[in-house]
C-alpha cells in the first residue's frame, strides 16, 4: 500500500526527483540502470503501468488522492506518495501540474535498432529532431497511423523527456523505439546503409527537385518502409537525403513551402502505411 508523505520540502530526498533534478540528471547516461523518466497525467502514468515500467515515486495535489490519482496510487504498491496543496505543488516542482499528477518510473533498457526493427516493416527515422513538442507529436502519429517501431539519431531529443512524453500522450510507452548509431558522425556515415541492411527501402521526406509525390506507385511497392524525417527548419541532411533510395514530397498547395515536421509525419505515414495497417475503424492503442 502506497505511503502518503505531506511535504513542502524542496530538500527532502523523494522530492528532489520532481524539484531539483535537470533531465540529463534524471536520464543519468552514467548509470543507466538508476536512470528515471517522469509521466504525468494519470491517463500516461496509467499507460505506463500498462505497459510494465516500474514506478518509483508519485507527486500529487492532496484534493487527488481520493480522486483522479486514487486507481493509479493503488495500482502503484507501497511506494512514497509526496503530496501537498497546488500552489505548493507548482513552487516545488516548478511548473503547475499537469492533471496534478506525477510519477517517476525506472527507465527501460536500452534496446539496439536491429532488436527494435526485427519484425518491422514500417518505421520512421527521426534525425536529428530537437523539439520534444515534435518528438512526442509523432509517435502519436506513429501510433496511430500502424508505425511499427522509431528510431533516433544520436543527437535527437529524448522521447522519455516530460514534455515529449505528455504530448505523445503515453505512445512513446507503446511503440518500440532505438537510438540508431553511436554517434552523430558514424549516423551522416553509415546510418542509411545500416537501414538498408536490415531490408528497408529508405524514404527521405526532402524538397528536393527529383522528389516524388508521395502517392507514387512506386513507393507503395516495398515490402519494409523507412520514412526519414529531419530536424526543425533545416531539414534532413544532405548526406542523408543523398543515400537514400527515395526522396519524397508532399505536394503543397497556396504558395506554401512546407509542412511542420510532426504534421508531415502524420501525412506521410498515412499516405505511405494506410493500405498495409490496421482495417479502417480499428484502433491500435488503448
């Protein structure tokens, strides 16, 4: 049974993790079996516990411990429950709540992209991508949309990080994800043969002039799909853009250039996956 800890005190050892602790701290890329990530919103923290993760501490708004956060404390088991009034809450943690729930979880193993992407035949590429906004907004997309794993590149933001995680709604929880290459420079070198390796046919979402719309014929007919997208504002690399087996565009309308990467990424995995996913109507996330 869970412990309830009153608490307004921002040195209190539980505390810290929501209080005090930066992300790479929480990360904790020196040892990563000690590494934590935060969920709120008990809709997350509740996928989270779904999904297997491990929790380790709960903060909540006292008025929630019979209310909202009641199922998800109880599914917790005995672990520390700080709790305080709102305003309280915001000045520990230092932003107001979400749902006025948080929970902080053990981070899962790292898993290679070979492991991820064994049984995959549809999966996204994220180079580079630094907004977690974004991160988060397409493995919604990806969830959604029948994408069966996402890989990063080494220098993309982390799809554990608060914001990522609350923005993706818990989906990051639920498709298999990786870290590609183990480091940028090995990634510009090597990454899209690694992708070509495991059998997939690599699509670079550019604006190039050779590009092609993406309801060509010719992309519906591979059998393992990877869809590159690139960071904010610059794109894709070019190293990238160039060894990739298709450059691909979205045709715009009204003099506009293009799209924000998570709505492009949506479009794309919609129009490239619709007829190889779930039937119409079927929902894959819970």
């Amino acid at each position: 049974m869970a412990r309830i800890i009153y608490t307004d005190d921002l040195s209190a050892e539980g505390v810290r993790i929501f209080s005090e602790l930066t992300h790479a701290q929480l990360r904790n890329r020196l040892e990563p079996e000690k590494g934590i990530f935060i969920a709120e919103s008990p809709k997350v923290i509740g996928t989270a516990l779904d999904a297997g993760y491990t929790p380790v501490a709960m903060l909540t708004e006292q008025k929630h411990i019979h209310g909202q956060a009641a199922d998800i404390i109880e599914r917790c088991g005995d672990i520390p429950v700080y709790t305080a009034e709102r305003e309280k809450l915001a000045e520990l943690a230092g932003y107001t709540l979400t749902r006025g729930v948080l929970c902080a979880f053990r981070r899962p193993a790292e898993r290679t992209a070979q492991d991820v992407c064994a049984d995959a035949k549809k999966i996204a590429v994220l180079e580079d991508i630094a907004d977690s906004t974004n991160v988060g907004a397409i493995f919604r997309s990806a969830a959604a949309l029948g994408v069966d794993a996402v890989l990063l590149t080494p220098s993309c933001c982390d799809p554990l990080c608060r914001r990522s995680l609350r923005v993706s709604m818990g989906t990051v929880l639920q498709v298999p994800w990786a870290r590609i290459c183990s480091s940028p420079a090995r990634w510009y070198e090597s990454g899209v043969q690694m992708l070509r390796d495991m059998g997939f046919v690599t699509m670079a979402m550019a604006l190039d002039d050779d590009s092609v719309g993406l309801d060509s014929p010719v992309l519906k007919a591979a059998e393992k799909t990877a869809v590159l997208l690139g960071t904010e504002g610059d794109g894709l690399s070019r190293e990238t853009v160039a060894h990739c087996d298709h450059t691909v565009k979205i045709p715009m309308m009204h003099g506009v250039d293009s799209l924000n990467v998570a709505a492009a990424s949506a479009v794309a995995f919609w129009e490239l996956f619709r007829r190889r996913g779930a039937p119409a109507g079927e929902s894959r996330c819970q």
